[in-house]
C-alpha cells in the first residue's frame, strides 16, 4: 500500500498533456482510415474489430488501475 503523504498528485498540466495526446492519437488513426483502401476500410467500420480493440483497451486500463501506483 503506499504512503499517503508521499503519492503522486496530479495536476491540470498531466491532465491537459494526457487529454492532447489522446486526441492526437485518434485524429492520426481517423486520417489514417480515410486513406486506406476500400477493402481495408470496411475491416475498420464494417467488422467487430473496433470494439475488440475498444474491450482489450478498456481491460488494460483497468487492469492498470487495480495494480495500483507503479514502483519508481
């Protein structure tokens, strides 16, 4: 368990950066799939394969989150 008076605060800085990032990230895979050939396109929107990545994405995160505070 860590020590309460030693855990790492974060502040509206980490927030913004974290935030930035992510929304980098989805608007580099959205002009990535509108350059990609019909055939790849349709794997994209037409198949399961965006909520398989969206459950594997959400159980790391949580999984991430039940271990608790990294070690540094």
């Amino acid at each position: 368990m860590p020590d309460p008076t030693t855990a790492r605060v974060y502040g509206w800085r980490e927030v913004l950066l974290v935030g930035g990032v992510i929304v980098a990230i989805v608007l580099g895979i959205s002009l990535i799939t509108t350059i990609l050939p019909d055939g790849a396109r349709w794997v994209v929107f037409q198949s399961p394969l965006a909520i398989i990545v969206i459950v594997v994405g959400t159980i790391l995160v949580l999984a991430s989150l039940l271990r608790g505070t990294r070690s540094r």
